[in-house]
C-alpha cells in the first residue's frame, strides 16, 4: 500500500481533516521526562461490587506493558511476623538515613515470631525494606457486633525516641514526644484555664464570620510559652493554612498556602508531637516537596518517618496511607502482609460505625471530574431539589415520600441535619397514612427499638417489626432475627434456629444485614451447620449489597484462606474498599463541595489527601485539576512552572491507572503518544479498551488505520471503530467519518495497486459508477417535473 498516492487524494483530505477535528487522540504538551515503567501491576476486576476475583499481570519491557498474562493464585506469604521496635529511620547531621533493622508495625495486630527487617534508601531517596517472613498460619475471626473490640494503636513506640529532622527554613531541632507536664506546679494554673478556654473559642470561632479574631488569637497562642497550648494552636493553623478548616460563611476567604502550613505543622510536631501534624508532615514530604524547598531525594525518607509516629499515636490516615504504599511498593518494597495489616486495622472501626437501619441513597457519592468537571450542573442541587420535593409532597399526605423524609432525618443527608423528633414525625403519619406501608412501619420501629425521639420500647418494636414482617419487609425481619439470635427477656427468647429462618427470609427479601448474619450463623454453626464455604457464599451476597462487615469477613476469610482460596492480594482490595466506601467516600464528597463552590484549592488538597490513601477516584480527580490548571494555587507567591504541572498531572494518572481506573488509562495513553512512545501508548489503550472506553478504543482504530505505533491493518482498524460506535453515542459520527475515510483509502490503494475497485477493473467501475449516477438524475428529474405538473 502507497501512503504518498493515497494522501494526494482530495477526498482523503477532506475526510481525514474532519476526523482529527472530531475525534483525535488528545492533545497535551508534556514535560521531556524519562519514560516511568509500569512495573508489574496486578490488575483486578470484580463481578459488580463482589465476586470472582480475576487478576490480570501487566508486564513491562522498557516501561512498557507488553502482555496481559491470566493468574490463579497468589504468591504472596501470609501473616506471620510480629516486628517489634521503633520506626527504624531517622536522619542525622550529615543528612544520612540510618536503618536499624526494625520497622513500625504495631504488634497488637501482627502475630507470629519476629522477622528479620533490612532497611536501606537508595539514590532516588527511596527508602528499600527487605523483610524476611514466616509464613505461619493465619486465625481467623468472622466479627461482629457481639465479639467487637476496637484496635489499639497508641503504643508501639517508646515515647523517648527521638526523631531528627531537618529544615533550612527554620532552626533544626529535635522532634521530642509531647510534654507530660510532670513539674505543672510550676505553671499559673489561672493562666492554663485561660489559655485552655481561649483556644477552644478561637477553635470554634475560625469558621465563623469572627474567624480573623479568632485566627490572631490563635497566633497569639501559637507564641505561648506552654507548649501543650501552643502546639495545640500551631495544628489548628496548620489546617487553616491546608485549608482543611471549614469556611467562614462570608468572604473574603483565606488563602490555601502549603509553605505556611508545613511551618506550622512542624511547630506542633516538635512540641505536642501530635499524630495529625506528623501525618501532615509526611504529606507534604511525600506530595509537596515545593512547600518544603528541600533536597528532594531525602523527601520520601522523611515522610516515613512522620507517617510512622502518626502512626504509633492512633493515625487512621497513615495506616491507610502506609497500607496502600506497601501494597504498590511506593518506595518501599512491596508487602502485602503488611499493607493487609494496615488496612484491616484502619477500617475496622469503619465497619463498626455501620448497622442495619432505614437508609436511602443519593447521587453525588462518587462524582468523577474528568466527566462532569466542565458541567455547569451542580449535583448537590439536583439532591436538594429531590430532597425539597420529598418535603412538600410529604407534607401533603404522600406515604412514600414522607418515609424518604424519615430516613433523611434519622441519617441527617448535607445540608439537612440529623433530627430523631422530626424522623419520628414522618415514620409515624406515614404509617397513619398507608398502614401497610413495610417501610413506615419497620421506620417507626426502628425509633422505638433504639430510642430516639421516643423512649425505648423493645416490645412496641417487636409488634411493629412482626406487623412489617409478615408484608416482607427486609430490615423488619432482620432485626426480628437479631432480636432471636440474642433474646429480648420477657418479650423474646433466644432461639438460633428462629433467628436463621428470620435471617433467611431477610436475605431473600434482599436485606444486605440479613445476608451478613446467615452467612455469621453459617460461619459459627449457630442454628445450622457450621460451613465456611456456604458462610463465604452469604457475605458475598451482603458485599454485593453494599454491606461493610461482610467485605471486611470477606476479607478475614481470603487472607487466612477460610472457606475460599487463600489470598493475600484479594483481602488487601476488600480491606481497601471498605476504606473507600465509608472514610475517603466523605473525604471525596466534601472535595466536592468545594469544587462545587469554586474553593478549587482547598477541593484539590482533599482529593490529593485521599489519594494518597488509595482512593482512585480522587486520584483521577486531582490528576484532572492539575491537567487543566484548577486550584493548583498552593504555595503563596510561588508559582508553579507549565512543566512542573503538567508532571505533576500525569504521575497522578499513573498511580490511577495503577489503581485501574480506566479513564486515567486512556489519559497516559494521551501523554505517552504525545511523546512520541507508541508502542507504549497503544498498550495503555488496550487496557482501558478492555475497560469499554470508546475513546481508548476509537484510538486503537486510528493507530491501525495509519500504521503509528501498530500494524498497519484496515480490518483491525474497522473493528476498533465498530467498538467504540457501540460503547458509546457520542463516539458514532466520528467513528462513522473514519470508517468512511478507511472505505476510501482502501479502496484507492486498491485500485493503485492492481487496478481493481472492490474487485472491477477500474474503467468498468467507473463507468458503471457514471451510469448509476445518470440513472439517479434521471429518476430525480422526473420526480421533480411530476411535482410541478401536479402544482
């Protein structure tokens, strides 16, 4: 085939200019950097929320994936250590970091003999943990609320440690734990009372319209002499500076800056040592080197180091934090164990915050940036809208919507706040209204179970739930199970084999709780058999239903290897996504709302925060803000360079696709072909292709179609074209065009090569081309002539 004949053709202009105005690859001027390898990722795609666990291993040759390899099982060792001791890195005058052969790993929940534990920091800064362990075998417990204990995390470091850290900013000093204030006596205790009463008036007032008084009262005691107060403020304008505060209700608003914000943190770190001014620390060293102006090769130690004591005093975040690094070797070797410790440690008592109750659920959840970022619609008003129109039609008299008002104000949903006596309200003239409305009625009862608005009456709950109950209401029979499994004297007694029945016919009316508690019984053997396979099969039913604790056993199971296939890998995504669904699914919604709002920089430093916890979506959406220059303000007066962003959006891509979001897949894609790596491109494309991206795959046809960076194959490129047509609607005409200029193209190289048109000679073609022609003007002709006779 002859391209230069080919692009003589005017017809092939035409066509192809309307193509790349349509639909091309996208455009982005990226910063001349070395092509980052891939690495070898595993992949997982999952069966709606659960189910069977697919991995898929990317391999790299050069930076780029080259296959995509099927696997059975995982390699990974399970729990067996317990590695005692400090956080085993620090830095010392000469800017060295010294490894002592221990890490932070609290050992209230790691088990098992102590392991052997090298650490190193290579040239890049990244900090290598060579640890070698025992693969002891795992137990197993399938929790709930009646074996619930939560995880104490406040004590694996001896409080004398001393940590160094150095800053050219500020004068170096010794990181030293918080002050116990064992020579009190010493102090003015009417000073200390004061103090203590005026930081929590500033606390108060800063989101406040006194928030400018309130914020120089706490500079004021940021200079304090008692450093328990001081530090206490130090933190408090650290978060200002973040802008992690909540707005004052009027403007004009302060400004996000990060250089401030480290000052500050560092300042609360050294003198109260609190645990979210290291973890803050360890942020910035990790995400903001230009808030730090440091040597950038020793950030990643350092952030170690502040994430570690957060850590050991109680940190969710940097349990987190560290789970999702040690799980993608982010500058640690990879370690499932330990990311599977982390992360069930952090969300353990995120499961537990959780319990069957009404629910109902909203839209703005999960609002992805790259597809709704330039919408001028605002979701939160979309909700308010529906929440207001549940209200008036409540208020005239409709059953269903004043349930929907219960549930809003028992659960307190944005801007409507909780309110038992209001929820009461509803439930009740719902009930009043439809008395074989299931939901108003298990509402109601659930008020009366639990108290609210009402005094507790267990037996008025019983008759509401029975009543529910026999119109297969899901939450009625679940809670008459829970009330059998534990017996409610003199109203009910225990009796397992009833509260499994209940349970059963809980799960069939599709009750996630009532899936959790067979899958519980089935588990333990409480009114049935025990059987860790079938007690498998009932928390994957819950899972698919949205149920936290049954990820969570779901969990507790693959990791030991109880009742489904022993698999560290698989716990380590179900740990994750409880974290997802419940802590960093809050964090996303209040980036939202600023977004929302136009408080761009303060959104961003929320998305950055989740991410850096593993959370794909707000990886994505930070990626996005940067790509297209939004909130990217954090440094005062220091600006950062089009390079400096531009390489800062696509290693947030990376690490989102790395968490196999598709879009970001075809983002990297965009900049690996912007570089001129096609190969590399191409492979990224393939894989948000097998993740229906109609973009991703329009783009695999038009690489087949001219031959860049893939065989040069029309067949190919027409069913890469075909694919995105079907995948979606706005990828129709542009996949049409190029069709047509592939139609086009072949045939022209056709009739170059050997002189043939879909296999005529080409004279006998174009002949019989002009007579279908003359024939269609005669048919016209005539069609027209008739029109005006009958005028």
């Amino acid at each position: 085939m002859m391209d230069l004949h080919f692009n003589k053709s005017g017809v092939y202009v035409v066509l192809y200019l309307i193509v790349i105005g349509l639909y091309t690859t996208s455009s982005h001027d990226v910063q001349e950097v070395q092509s980052e390898s891939l690495g070898t990722e595993t992949l997982d795609e999952t069966d709606g929320e659960f189910g069977a666990n697919v991995n898929e291993e990317v391999d790299s040759v050069n930076g780029a994936p080259v296959s995509v390899i099927p696997v059975d099982s995982e390699s990974e060792l399970d729990l067996g250590v317990d590695v005692e001791g400090d956080s085993g890195i620090s830095v010392d005058d000469n800017d060295e970091v010294i490894a002592d052969n221990s890490l932070v790993v609290p050992d209230r929940f790691l088990k098992g003999e102590n392991s052997e534990v090298d650490m190193s920091v290579e040239d890049d800064g990244s900090v290598v943990v060579d640890i070698k362990m025992k693969n002891d075998d795992v137990e197993v417990e399938v929790v709930d609320s009646d074996n619930y204990k939560s995880v104490d995390i406040s004590d694996s470091i001896e409080k004398s440690k001393e940590y160094f850290v150095e800053d050219n900013n500020h004068n170096d000093e010794i990181i030293h734990p918080p002050n116990d204030f064992e020579k009190v006596e010493k102090y003015d205790l009417a000073e200390l009372t004061k103090l203590k009463s005026d930081l929590q008036k500033h606390k108060e007032d800063l989101n406040g319209t006194n928030w400018r008084t309130a914020f120089q009262g706490l500079i004021t005691i940021s200079k304090s002499t008692y450093e328990w107060y001081s530090s206490q403020a130090c933190l408090i304008i650290g978060d200002f500076y973040a802008g992690l505060i909540a707005l004052p209700p009027k403007g004009p608003y302060p400004k996000v800056d990060l250089n401030k914000a480290f000052h500050y943190y560092k300042k609360a770190a050294e003198t109260g040592g609190y645990a979210d001014a290291h973890f803050m620390l360890g942020f910035l060293y990790d995400n903001h080197p230009k808030a730090l102006k440091k040597k950038e090769n020793l950030l990643p130690a350092r952030s170690l180091v502040h994430y570690n004591i957060a850590l050991d005093q109680g940190s969710e975040r940097a349990l987190m934090t560290l789970g999702y690094k040690y799980f993608y070797g982010h500058r640690v070797h990879r370690n499932c164990n330990f990311a599977a410790e982390y992360f069930k440690a952090a969300t353990f008592d995120q499961v537990f915050s959780t319990s069957a109750r009404p629910e109902i659920k909203l839209s703005t959840e999960y609002v992805r940036l790259m597809e709704d970022g330039d919408s001028k619609v605002n979701k939160l008003e979309e909700e308010m809208e529906i929440i207001n129109y549940y209200q008036y039609t409540a208020d005239m008299g409709e059953p269903n919507a004043q349930v929907a008002m219960g549930i809003i104000y028992l659960n307190g949903i944005h801007s409507v706040p909780q309110d038992y006596s209001k929820a009461f309200y509803y439930f009740e003239k719902a009930v009043e209204n439809d008395e074989t409305h299931g939901d108003a009625i298990s509402g109601l009862a659930y008020m009366y179970e639990n108290g609210y608005s009402v005094e507790q009456d267990h037996e008025k709950a019983i008759e509401l739930y029975k009543k529910a109950a026999l119109l297969n209401n899901g939450l009625a029979l679940n809670q008459l199970g829970e009330y059998y499994k534990r017996g409610e004297k003199p109203f009910i007694y225990k009796n397992p084999k009833k509260a499994y029945e209940y349970f059963e016919q809980g799960k069939a009316a599709k009750h996630p709780f009532a899936a959790l508690n067979m899958g519980r019984m089935t588990y333990n053997g409480e009114g049935v058999k025990a059987n860790e396979i079938a007690a498998n099969q009932y928390f994957q039913m819950a899972a698919q239903m949205g149920n936290l604790r049954a990820l969570y056993n779901l969990g507790q199971m693959s990791y030991a290897g109880r009742g489904t296939g022993k698999s560290c890998n698989t716990a380590v995504r179900l740990y994750k996504k409880i974290a997802d669904k419940k802590y960093l699914k809050e964090m996303t919604m209040e980036a939202y709302r600023y977004y929302i709002d136009g408080h761009y920089e303060r959104a961003l430093i929320i998305y950055e925060l989740a991410g850096a916890m593993g959370n794909e979506l707000s990886v994505s959406n930070a990626g996005w803000m940067y790509e297209n220059g939004i909130g990217i303000d954090l440094y005062g007066s220091h600006k950062l360079s089009e390079e400096e962003i531009k390489a800062k959006s696509k290693n947030l891509y990376r690490l989102a696709a790395e968490l196999d979001s598709a879009n970001a897949h075809l983002k990297m894609g965009d900049f690996v072909f912007e570089e001129g790596d096609y190969n590399f491109a191409a492979e990224y494309y393939k894989i948000a292709n097998a993740r229906k991206d109609a973009e991703a795959t329009f783009n695999l046809g038009y690489m087949h179609h001219f031959g860049i960076g893939l065989e040069k194959d029309y067949h190919l490129a027409k069913r890469y074209y075909d694919s995105a047509m079907e995948m979606d609607p706005n990828a129709y005409y542009p996949s049409l065009l190029a069709l047509g200029s592939l139609i086009v193209e072949s045939n022209w190289e056709n009739l170059l090569e050997d002189s043939t048109i879909l296999g005529w000679e080409w004279d006998n073609f174009l002949l019989g081309l002009l007579s279908v022609i003359l024939v269609v003007s005669l048919v016209i002709r005539h069609f027209l002539t008739l029109q005006q006779r009958n005028v």
